[in-house]
C-alpha cells in the first residue's frame, strides 16, 4: 500500500482565541487543551508509519522555527515548507501537491488543518483507511463529521449517493454556515460537518486546479520549482506563490468539481474556532467547567476558564469565558465567544501591541519575556536553548547589563570573548558590537537590564547571524 503524504496547514492566526492566540504566535502552537499544541496532537495523529510517510508542514516565516522545533520534540522529522506570505488555504494545499507529486507521481495526500482536535485517534485513521479507495480511484475525499448537536459556525455537506458500496458518499452540495432553524433541520436530515480536511491523489488536486484555476495551479507549480533551501526549510519563491488569487480550497475546488466525495467521520472533532468550542472537547468538573492551568473556582457552572501562568479565582457566574495571559485578561459571556474576533479588530485600529504580541517573544534561538518595563529602562528573561545563539549586533539606544542565573553565557563584546557563569554578570556598553549564545547542554538563562532612551526590539543592527535574518 502507497503510504498517505500528511500535509499539516499551520499558517492561520485564530484571532477569536485572544489573548491566548497572538498573530505573533497563534492557536495551532499553544496547548488549548492538554500539555501538547494542536500542531503536535495533529503530528502525533499521523505519526503511524505504516499508513503515512513523513509530514509536509506548510506555515509562515515567524513561525518556522517554531513548527520546526515543536516537530523535533516528539521525534518527528517533518519537511517545513515556508509560504512566502498568506494566500488562504488554496495556493497552499496546491503548492503542497506539486510538491508531493514532484517527489511521487502516484502520491495521496492527507491535507489537515494543524489547529483541530481530535480525540479518538484510531477513529480517524479507521476513515482514512476508508476513504483512501476512492482517493485512490481519483476522487477528491472530505471528512464530514457526524453532528452531535446543530452548530451554526459550522458549514454543512449534503452526501449524495454511495461509492463502491462502502462508506464514501458523493458530494450532493456544500452548504455554508447556517442559522438555527436551518442547522437543526440539517441535523435532522442527516447533513455532516464540513471538516476542511481532505484526502486526495495530488496529480487529481492538480488537474482541478488547472481546470478551475490555472493560474492558482501555475502559480504553485513555479513556486515548487524555484523553491530554495533555506537553513532546514523549503522556501517557496516569493514572486511565483504571490502571483497566485487568494481563495480558499473549497472555493477553488470543492464546489466546483464533480470529483467530491465524503466520508463520515465519528472521532470527536472540534475546529475550536472560538473559547465557547472548548466546551465541547475538553474534560469538565463536576459543575461543567472546563479549565486549563492553575484555576480555583467556587460556585461557578458552565464556564471555559483558562489561566496561562498565574492563579485565576472565579465565584459565582455562570458561562463565562475567562481567560489571563501575564498581559491581557478577557471576560466574555460564552454565547458571545464569536465576537472577540471584532474585539482583536478594535485593539488593533488602537495599535496596541497586546493584540498581535505576546509579551513572551519567541525566536530561533529561544524566548525572552518583557517582565517590567519603565521610563528608560526594561527589564527582561531571556532564555537561549543548546547550541542556541543570538545575532552579532548592536544598538543605538540602549546599554545592557546581564545576570547569568542558570547554566553558562558566552559573551562576545568587540574581539572579546568570554565565558560568563551562574550569579556573574557583564556589561554592554551603548554601540558595542556584542552576541550571547549557549555552549552548554543545559537552558541559559539571564536576567537582562535594558537602559537608555529608546527601547524598542527595532534597535537591533544584525552584523550576523546564523540564522539568516540579517
């Protein structure tokens, strides 16, 4: 048997789970639910290699690193391809199957969305197994989820008649996101959720899009062939991947073709398009809430809580979401989760910066965290992995003086280098020529005291840097 190439999509932003859910760091990286992000549960869930060969992850610059790093935590290898800039999930899922093509003729794809979760594993693998026969045979395969309640934030597929006699079904219609009355009739008429997970021959994906959008289907072929390595990613070229329309896949494709079919899927499935979702798929207390790190509650039914790093205490309400990052705090009742999107949307016409960044800023080779900051100065955590290693620059603006409290810096200011320790500190001076990184096995960890007149992350000079951002 062929195996299955996962396509993993994880450039999405996911602004209706704010605070938690940053453009600078979004859903599909963070632990919603458990102790591992989606895009890792999503990693896991094709890890079988008897059924599947080694992943495609399709994501954006800032976050290659990331998915690279979170891949490698669980042992996986996958190839991370990096998509020049946004062009919704079409231009996307096209340049993957070119990709996956160039390297199989005859290679089937599974495209899977790195923000969903999935709770019966071997549920899932079961329907791809079931649906990899009509895939196979040229048909363009969506997992619909049977509905166990009438969701309006959910479009719907109509199944038409049976294949082969199995469990795939002829697309009848999809229908788009529907009010109340109407999703209650779907569900009973026996209507599935549409997923956005496919599962398809990618020579077919392409000869589709050649067929319905040819230049979305040129665009990603040219992207693949100029693509260049860059460090341990694949970079699709720039001027050919955004040449291509911005249009999603089903709008693309599945609409429009006489190729789609569905498999029903009963693996317990949530996009967790808002707070109010979590609900749905996270383990509840006695009083059915559902809460997520270091939470106490009293008399509180109902409510998502979620408490990123500090104590959150919540008496007396009922279907609340609640939810405290160390810089943000939202209280929404759940059955207006919907509208935090239009809140981020206010945040940013304010410019503040709490709506795109989080305060911990993650980078290649490690995070910092903004812990206190006032007139002239800047307080911050800064922690370098292993072999991890910041640019040689400078600044304009800002001396800086830094306390190892864990493991060994090295410290290079000018032609000078030299090994800092536990409890020892350094100075570097304003316009000094300086870089730290990590020799050691083990986390370094400093204390950093910023001072001078300006003090934003623009004052930085790359002079070099291994990690190409100069």
């Amino acid at each position: 048997m062929t195996k299955i190439v996962p396509v993993l999509l994880a450039g999405g932003a996911g602004t209706r789970l704010w605070p938690v859910s940053r453009d600078a760091l979004p859903k599909q990286f963070l632990p919603l639910v458990g102790e591992r992000s989606t895009y890792q549960e999503t990693l896991l869930r094709v890890a079988d290699d008897k059924l599947f060969g080694p992943p495609i992850v399709i994501t954006g610059a800032d976050f290659r690193f990331f998915a690279r790093r979170q891949a490698e935590d669980l042992g996986i290898d996958a190839m991370v391809v990096i998509e020049p800039m946004r062009r919704d999930s079409g231009p996307a899922l096209a340049a993957a199957a070119a990709l996956a093509r160039s390297q199989n003729p005859d290679a089937v794809v599974l495209a899977l969305a790195a923000d969903h979760i999935i709770l019966d594993v071997e549920e899932f693998r079961a329907t791809c197994l079931a649906g990899l026969k009509a895939a196979e045979a040229g048909k363009i395969v969506t997992f619909g989820i049977t509905p166990n309640t009438p969701k309006t934030s959910y479009g719907y597929i109509r199944r038409g008649a049976g294949i082969g006699g199995g469990e795939v079904f002829a697309v009848e219609a999809f229908v788009e996101k529907p009010n109340a009355e109407t999703a209650s009739r779907y569900v009973a008429e026996g209507y599935l959720w549409n997923s956005g997970n496919f599962l398809f021959r990618a020579d077919v994906l392409m000869k589709e899009l050649e067929r319905f959008e040819p230049s979305m289907a040129s665009a990603a072929e040219r992207s693949v062939a100029r693509a260049q390595t860059d460090l341990q990613f694949l970079r699709l070229d720039t001027e050919a991947f955004g040449s291509a329309p911005q249009k999603s896949i089903d709008y693309a494709v599945m609409e429009k073709t006489d190729r789609a079919a569905v498999v029903a899927g009963n693996f317990g499935w949530s996009d967790i398009g808002s707070w109010d979702a979590i609900l749905d798929i996270a383990q509840r207390d006695k009083l059915g809430n559902a809460v997520q790190g270091t939470v106490v509650t009293e008399d509180a039914h109902n409510c998502v809580i979620h408490s990123a790093d500090r104590l959150t205490a919540v008496v007396g309400v009922d279907d609340l979401v609640v939810v405290s990052t160390p810089d943000a705090v939202l209280v929404v009742p759940r059955e207006r989760a919907q509208e935090v999107r239009e809140l981020v949307a206010k945040l940013k016409s304010a410019k503040r910066s709490e709506a795109t960044d989080h305060r911990r800023g993650h980078r290649p080779w490690g995070y910092y965290d903004s812990i206190d900051r006032g007139e002239r100065f800047q307080v911050k955590r800064i922690v370098v992995h292993p072999g991890g290693m910041l640019s040689l620059q400078k600044h304009h603006h800002r001396a800086e003086h830094w306390v190892v409290v864990r493991g060994t810096a090295e410290v290079t200011i000018g032609t000078d280098v030299k090994d800092v320790h536990e409890n020892e500190s350094i100075y570097i001076p304003i316009g000094a020529v300086h870089r730290l990184a990590n020799r050691g096995k083990i986390p370094l960890e400093l204390i950093e005291v910023q001072t001078g007149s300006y003090l934003g992350e623009d004052d930085i000079v790359r002079i070099e840097d291994v990690y190409k951002r100069t």
